[in-house]
C-alpha cells in the first residue's frame, strides 16, 4: 500500500492542495494533526481531509486547543489570537470533524501521533536525547511523528547515544531498517529553513520513506493572512521557512 503521510497543514489551503498534486498516486492517507491554527482557510483544509481516502487522522496540540482542549495560556500570544480567530470562523462540520480524531493509532505496524509516543499531542521530538528516551513508549518497529515542522529520522541504536539522527535529501528513498521514528515535516509552515511544503510516501510493503517537498505561490497565502487580521509574523514565516 502507498501512503500520503502529512502534518501540520495549518489551515494553509494552497500548500494542502500543491502537496496532494505533487503526490499523484497513493492508496491512503495518515494525517498527523494540525489541520488547522496559524492559517487562513482551517474550513477549506478540513473539507479536503475529509475527502481523502482510507483516512486516518489524529489530533495535534493547535487543533485540540481550538477545541478547548489546551489551555490557550500555553500558547505564545500570537498562536493565541491564531487559535481564538480559528475557533470563531469554524464550521460545525470542521468542529465535529476534529473531535473525532485520536490521539494515538497504530496501523500496519506503525504507531501514529502527533507530537511523541510518550505524550502525542504535546512533546517535541527536536533531539536524539528526547527520541532515545521516546523509544521506550511504543512498541511497533516504526513510529511517524509531527509537531517539529522538521522533516526527520532517528534511528535506535545500542550505541551510547542510543537515538541516531540521519538526514534525508527531498526525493531521496529511505529503506527502514530496525526501530525507527520519521517526521514528514510540514505542509503548510515548514521550520527547516526550506518554505516549501514538506510531505512523505509510505511503502508500506517494502518499508520505503520517500521525502517530498513542493513549491506553492507563499505570497498568496501571506496575504490572506494579513486579509484575515491574523498576526503578521505568521505571514512572513512562511517566506523564511522558520
């Protein structure tokens, strides 16, 4: 079977639609959370997730706070008025359909979440310390994760670090092999320093990671953020890639 693995969409509609042109051919898709939060069209992204097939979609940390989920004092004030804009413009539809999404799946072997196994909503895996630590929490071979907005592998090992980190160019195949944890990045606000959209493709037969990344018209998106009165530096990150 061929996967889409996406996440953090971020209610960035023209990357979402960029990266499922750019994907062509899958079987299923597995959404790793944050649909919404930070972008201009959170109700246009969840209608085309609902949409896709044999999907699987769990919650993220900015989707669960629109929600009311999360205290909202966690987040930094512009992700705050983000999420206060976000929860008034969503539909009923949007708003059901995010409250169906888990917080944990496991599916052909794989264990899905959106920030780490240890707390899927939450938890940043940024480092091979906290993924070392975050091996010990799911018991499948693999482990796709969220949250970062940075495409990633770690890799376990029976080294003294224990977590290994490996970089995968965009297009570039990754065979899995051992107990292994895989970000696909972000679609719609990619940190990597690269503003184009971030996405993966599962093999899940011959265990093959194929990282994506695709271009899509940024300045169109910055400016209906701005449209929307939504904070400005969500606008110019998208350029930064940060």
């Amino acid at each position: 079977m061929h996967v889409l693995v996406i996440s953090d969409i971020h209610a960035n509609l023209s990357a979402l639609e960029a990266v499922l042109s750019a994907a062509r051919r899958y079987d299923a898709v597995w959404c790793l959370g944050d649909i919404v939060g930070y972008g201009p069209d959170p109700n246009e992204c969840v209608e085309i997730i609902q949409s896709l097939p044999n999907l699987i979609t769990l919650t993220g940390n900015h989707d669960a706070a629109t929600l009311g989920n999360i205290n909202l004092e966690a987040f930094n004030r512009d992700a705050r008025i983000s999420a206060q804009w976000t929860k008034s413009v969503l539909s009923a539809n949007s708003m059901q359909f995010l409250r169906l999404a888990k917080e944990k799946e496991i599916i052909e072997n794989v264990c899905l979440v959106h920030g780490s196994p240890r707390n899927p909503v939450w938890e940043y895996l940024l480092d091979t310390y906290t993924a070392s630590i975050n091996f010990e929490y799911f018991e499948t071979d693999i482990c796709f994760v969220g949250h970062t907005h940075q495409p990633t592998i770690y890799v376990e090992s029976d080294g003294p670090r224990k977590a290994i980190w490996k970089y995968l160019a965009p297009g570039e195949v990754y065979k899995i092999n051992g107990r292994t944890i895989l970000n696909p990045g972000s679609v719609g606000q990619p940190r990597d320093h690269d503003p184009r959209a971030s996405f993966a493709l599962y093999d899940t037969e011959q265990k093959a990671w194929r990282l994506m990344r695709v271009e899509y018209d940024v300045s169109k998106v910055q400016q209906r953020i701005i449209d929307k009165g939504l904070p400005r530096r969500h606008a110019l990150r998208l350029k930064q890639g940060w």
